[in-house]
C-alpha cells in the first residue's frame, strides 16, 4: 500500500484507532525476540477493544492488506515479525481482566493481559493459573494461545491449551467468533477454538479468552542435581517418577549454568561444575528426595545434590534454570525447540550430542530443557566477529541433520515456540506432505486473500 493510501485511511476510515508511525515504533513492534530479520512494517495499531480489531481487519480486508497481530513478542521463531509493510495490531491494550466465576472457575481475560498478571490474580483468589515460564512477565495470554505456549510445568498440569475454555476471535474479514462459550462438554461438530489454539494468528486474531483456574498444588520442594552423563539424565527421572509426584524436571548444561552465573552475578551451586543437571520440583517428601539422591550417587548417576530448605532457596535454585535465555540473549542465539517423545530421549540427547561435535565445532552450543515432557532448546550462540545474516546461514546449513534425526525418531521441529518464518523451511520434517496440504486448504478457508500473519507456518 502506498504511503500516501495508508495516511488517507489513517485520516479517515481508521482515524479513531490510536496508531503510530513513528519509526522507533515501527522497529520495536515489528519484531520479537529473533533478530534475523528487518522489521519494516507500515503502521503499528493499538486497539481498545474487539470492535477496533474488527474495524482494521474490515478495512485492511477491502484493501488486499496484510496484518501481523502482536502480543508480547516473546517468541523465537520469526511468528510476529512484519518484514514487509504489514499492519502490525499490538493487542497490548486489550489486557483486561474480567471478575472470577468462582463456580466455574473461569476468568475473562484480554489478549494483551501479561501471564504473570493473571498468575497473580489466580493467586489472590487462591487458585493458580499453571502455565509458566521464564518470559510470564512480558509475555501475552493471546500469544501463549497462538503457540499454545507449554513451559515448565507442562509435566504435571499441560498446555495452554488446556485451560482455554472459550476463545473470542476476529477473523480475516473482520467478523467476530465467540468459540465454545465456556462449556467442559461440547460435542457440537469440530472445535474451532482447537484450530485457533496454535494458529500462530494465521487463521484469525485472539482477542480474548475464557481461561480455567485449578488449585494450587500441595506444598512444593525443589532439588538441584548434578549428573555424570546423558545416559543420567533420564535414569534420574524415572527414578524420581517413581518416588513422588514430579511438578517440574528441568535439565541444564554445564555452558548453560555458566552463562547465568556470570549474567546474574551468581555463585556456583556445587563446589565445582559438572557436566549435566537436573531440577525438580514436586510434592513435599523429603524421605523420597533422599532415597532419589542417595540411589543416584550409589550408581554413579548423581554426583552432587541440593534440596532447598526454604522458600528463599527454592528461588534461588530456579533462578540458575530460568535466567538461561535471558543471560543469552545477547548472543543472538540461534534456537532449536525439539521434541521427542519421552521415552526417546535419552537416545536423542545422545545422538546429538555426537551430531553437534560433528557439525557445530567452531560454536558454543548451550543445552537446557523441558526434558521431563521430551522438548529440549538447542541454543547456538553466535560469534561475536561473525556477521548475523553469516551466522544464520551457517546454523541452517546444519538443521538437516538436526532434524533428519527429529523426523528418524518421530519428533517435533518446534516444540513450544512455533514455527513462524524460521522453522517454516522445515516444516515437513515433522507433517506429511498430506497434512500440510489440509493446512493450506484450511488457511484458504479462513482467510482467502492471504492477509493474516502471512508468510509465516506455511505458504
């Protein structure tokens, strides 16, 4: 659209959307949290309310333009990046949240509300919303429901999509879908709200969402361990599966701990650092712990060992887990989300390994993971001599091996991130050339002209 177009629209049809285009507006909400591409979108919008979403996509529909919806931006795979003079919709005003239905239990939140925002609620309310993660402080509730976002306690309580029980969305054309309206029970034909939980906003734009609370947990006892090997990583957790009820099994390099340590300005947990390490939490049993540790150390598995003994210390042990991305970041890593079913992974975890001996000499690899629900990140941190676009292209020179080996073991090439405009090259990896057929047949059904998101998931 020519400028001259777009500034007769924003004088007229769209004037009472607040907007901007200003270019250092442009640059932050153009983009997430990758850094490969140049954000050059047109216009960025700020809607209030569902019906200014439904203005934009009538008037960006009529005129043939394309529209890259905007949450918090947290993601690592391209999905809200506008490369070509997009409308970017910034829900970040739509983060409202509705009273609690205290018999449902079931809250009404806005796209733009923050995830630990609605954390916080659940809590004052003394429930818990249970998705987590590193970024729930900048990360939107709408975006976590386009990527149906997992974290770190995937493996007692699941996926966003879980606790979505009716989702408000604006189509392509503008028109407004109010999906499952809250019920547990719903057997009306297919759920479209399950094609939006995902979606990466290709299909319509979330702006609100009806979304479950559950009870907290009993009390809670975290436990850092340090291990010898791979083949110990896995063998610790069946070990602790069968001792008590794991909340969270997060795995973690040596380079991992390393970087945060120098980042956050922490000490070394251990006297010395070891080469892998594990971190539970669970239901409280200090009995079990001891039997999981003392087992471990009796094999050879377990090398060293620390169960918080308070509040205070249990969050200083996440804090080596959780300050991984951040403390990277600068690197400008380039992210593998990969996943393989549970059972799988200790062979994959080693086959890899050799792989990125083989193919990653000259790189640091930095490894952490959700390893207890099979989804492990494989960070390659960029040289900082070596140009970006140089980088990138060297690390995608070696995805076919990486995932040559995620389709020989049946995994996935995006495990929580989504695709976006990165993993999209290697899409079939993880779909048959039949169910990427079905996708694009299903975008064309909701959006025809190719507006929403476009270029990203699939073409």
């Amino acid at each position: 659209m020519s400028p001259d177009k777009l500034a007769n629209l924003l004088k007229h049809d769209l004037k009472a959307i607040a907007h901007s285009t200003r270019p250092a507006d442009l640059q932050h909400f153009g983009q997430d949290w990758t850094r490969f591409h140049e954000p050059k979108p047109s216009v960025i919008f700020y809607p209030d309310s569902a019906e200014q979403v439904q203005g934009i996509m009538r008037v960006a529909h009529a005129h043939n333009q394309s529209v890259v919806p905007s949450g918090g931006r947290t993601g690592y795979s391209a999905g809200a990046v506008a490369t070509n003079g997009e409308w970017v919709i910034s829900l970040v005003r739509l983060n409202q949240i509705g009273e609690l239905n205290a018999i449902d239990r079931t809250v009404q939140v806005g796209a733009g509300v923050i995830t630990e925002q609605l954390q916080i609620f659940a809590e004052q309310h003394g429930l818990m919303y249970p998705v987590d993660f590193a970024s729930a402080g900048s990360s939107h509730i709408g975006g976590n429901i386009a990527t149906n976002a997992g974290g770190i306690k995937v493996l007692r309580y699941g996926l966003t999509r879980d606790y979505v029980m009716g989702l408000t969305v604006v189509t392509a054309a503008g028109e407004l879908l109010e999906l499952n309206n809250g019920l547990v029970k719903n057997a009306a034909g297919p759920d479209i709200r399950h094609l939006m939980i995902g979606s990466e906003g290709i299909l319509g734009i979330i702006v609100a969402a009806e979304i479950k609370l559950v009870d907290p947990p009993p009390p809670q006892m975290v436990m850092l361990l340090s291990l010898a090997n791979l083949a110990a990583v896995m063998a610790t957790f069946k070990a602790a599966q069968q001792q008590f009820r794991l909340s969270s099994f997060e795995f973690f390099s040596d380079r991992a701990l390393k970087r945060v340590m120098v980042h956050r300005q922490l000490d070394n947990p251990f006297d010395q650092l070891h080469p892998y390490y594990v971190l539970l939490e669970f239901d409280e049993d200090e009995t079990a712990a001891m039997a999981v540790f003392e087992h471990g150390l009796e094999n050879g598995d377990i090398t060293d060992g620390i169960i918080a003994q308070s509040i205070e210390q249990a969050k200083q042990l996440w804090h080596y887990r959780e300050g991984i991305s951040e403390a990277i970041a600068h690197f400008t890593p380039y992210k593998n989300d990969i996943s393989v079913k549970i059972s799988k992974v200790t062979d994959f975890m080693q086959r890899l390994d050799g792989l990125l001996e083989q193919e990653y000499p000259d790189f640091e690899t930095v490894w952490f993971g959700h390893i207890g629900d099979g989804n492990l990140h494989l960070n390659i941190l960029k040289p900082e001599t070596l140009k970006v676009a140089d980088f990138k292209q060297q690390c995608e020179a070696v995805n076919d091996h990486v995932y040559g080996l995620i389709e020989e073991l049946g995994g996935s090439i995006s495990a929580e991130h989504g695709v976006g405009l990165l993993k999209k090259p290697y899409l079939s990896y993880s779909k048959s050339v039949a169910e990427i057929a079905l996708l694009k047949s299903i975008k064309h059904s909701f959006d025809p002209k190719g507006i929403l998101n476009p270029g990203k998931v699939i073409d």
